[in-house]
C-alpha cells in the first residue's frame, strides 16, 4: 500500500466509526446474499455508508489495505498449521 491510501484508508475509518453498526448490519446481512465474498462485501458497505466519501481512490485503497491484511492471515495460518 502506499502512503496515500493509508491515510485514505485512516481518513474514511474515522468517518465509519461513528455508523460502525449500522456498518456491521450492512455487511453481515449483505455477506450472505453474495458468494459470500468478503472484499466485495466489505467494499460494498463502505460505498454504502460513506456514500460520495468513498471515492475511487478509497475503493482501490480499501481493496489494497483487505489484500494485504488477507496475506498477513494466510501466511499466518500456513504457518500455525506447520
């Protein structure tokens, strides 16, 4: 991730906290009515909740900040099962 999209990414949290459940229903009732896909799931709630603050440019940071976080997960798990 680059600098940029941390602070895209700290930027839009903040301005999620304050609606974190009506976030948390957003994406819990929509994770089941898709694959369930996580990241497209996440993303979609945040379009939702933070409508024009969610940006291009926070979409493709909040993807990024998901990506890595799944790697750090699964190198995780790869290395707990060893």
């Amino acid at each position: 991730m680059t600098k940029e999209q941390i602070e895209v990414v700290q930027n839009t949290f903040n301005k999620v906290r304050p609606m974190s459940g009506t976030a948390a229903q957003l994406f819990y009732n929509r994770l089941f009515d898709v694959d369930p896909s996580v990241r497209e799931t996440l993303l979609w709630t945040l379009k939702q909740g933070l409508g024009a603050d969610f940006t291009p440019e926070a979409e493709v940071a909040w993807g990024n900040a998901y990506d890595f976080l799944a790697a750090v997960m699964q190198q995780a798990a790869k290395g707990a099962s060893m």
